[in-house]
C-alpha cells in the first residue's frame, strides 16, 4: 500500500514570472477551446500525479493511454484539415475503437516512418506497454505494477517526441501543423528551420485566416458527422 513515490517534501517547481503570463493565458485559452494539443498534455499530467502523488497505477496507465489518444487524433484531425480532406468523407477514420488501425495506416500514409504496432520503435513500444495494458487494467480488472505505470507513461511520452519528429520531418507538406504544434522553438531544436519555413511564416502565415478557428470547425464538422452516422 505505501510502495509509492507519494513524498511529503516534493519538490516544488519555480515560481511564475511575470513575464510568462502571457503565455499561461494562451494555454488556458486553448483549454478552454478544447484544443488536443493541450488537452493531451493535461491527461499526461494527471497520469504523472496519479503514479507520484497517488500512487494509483492503474489510473496512471489509463490516463497515459486517454492522453496518447488524444494526441494521436488531435494530430490526425489536424493533418487532414491541412490535407483539404472534407471532414464527413473521413469521419469513418476516427470511429471508436479503431486507433489501432489509425496508427498503422493512417499516420504511415501522411507522415512515414515506422508506425507498425509490432517489433521496435517507440510507437510498437507504446502499443504493448500502454495501449495494451491499458485494455487489461480497464477490461480484465489487473493492477498493474509501479513499474508498469512508469513504463506507460515513459512510453507516451516517447511516442509524443516521435510524432513530433515525424511532423518535423514533414514539414513543407504540412507547414501549418508542424507550426502549430511544434512551432519554431521546437523546429529549431531539431534543426529543421529552413528558408522555406522562415518565407512561409513571412509571406503565407500572416494573410490566412485562423489556423486554430480553422481546424477546430473542421474537427467539429467531422465529429458531428460521425455521430451522426451513428
């Protein structure tokens, strides 16, 4: 029952400075939108405070799995929307129980690189430590180890750094994705900022509409055409 790292003196984390509120009130913003590039990570935290704070494997476990599903499809959603896709033709895509088999098709089509469920990699690894394990703990009652958590959630973290190199990889075929999810900051880190970024940011970027308003009517549209079709 106390085998956990739920500590009294946890560290605490640096103050906020001013000069970053900003900041914060844009992420609170995109929360409050529903955007799943900010909800995922907010899954992700709760999975970090329910093994650390809790000590509640199981909770741990579903949560990373809940918020690797909502990055896997917030991204999809969003590569799709740049794509031109019309939302109801691909409602079918993003139906219940079928991540799986979004994650071996879809993003291998749209973004390359090894996405097979099986073998090495980090998305076969977030399959069978997190993804799968989930479905025990939810659908067979298992309790998982401190281990297991910690190996979940390292696993969905993992697979967030691939995403996004994959898209940073993909950058001139989707530069509004790759811009507004890894950003320039995160282009950089991975020394993908090019003239063709720099050029798109300074003579395309400034003139479209909201990125952000866009995809999220377009999301919408799709969701509501596959509930409909339910």
């Amino acid at each position: 029952m106390l085998d956990h790292a739920n500590i009294s003196d946890f560290p605490a984390g640096d103050e906020l400075e001013a000069e970053h509120a900003g900041r914060i009130e844009y992420c609170m913003n995109m929360l409050d939108q529903g955007n799943p590039f900010f909800l995922w990570k907010e899954r992700f935290v709760e999975a970090r405070t329910a093994l650390y704070r809790d000590g509640k494997y199981g909770a741990a476990v579903t949560l990373s799995n809940t918020a690797s599903e909502v990055l896997l499809d917030g991204l999809l959603s969003l590569l799709y929307w740049e794509s031109g896709k019309n939302p109801e033709e691909v409602a079918d895509v993003f139906a219940e129980g079928r991540l799986a088999r979004r994650v071996k098709s879809n993003f291998s089509e749209l973004l390359g690189g090894n996405w097979a469920l099986d073998g090495a990699g980090p998305v076969a690894n977030w399959f069978h430590t997190c993804y799968r394990l989930r479905h025990r703990v939810v659908h067979g009652g298992y309790s998982p180890t401190r281990l297991e958590a910690q190996t979940a959630i390292d696993a969905t973290f993992s697979l967030s750094i691939y995403s996004c190199d994959r898209l940073a990889a993909k950058k001139k075929k989707f530069p509004r994705a790759a811009l507004m999810v890894i950003a320039e900051e995160g282009l950089r880190k991975r020394g993908k900022w090019c003239h063709f970024m720099r050029d798109f940011v300074r003579d395309v970027a400034p003139v479209e509409p909201s990125w952000q308003d866009a995809s999220h009517a377009w999301r919408s549209e799709m969701y509501d055409a596959l509930l409909s079709g339910d």
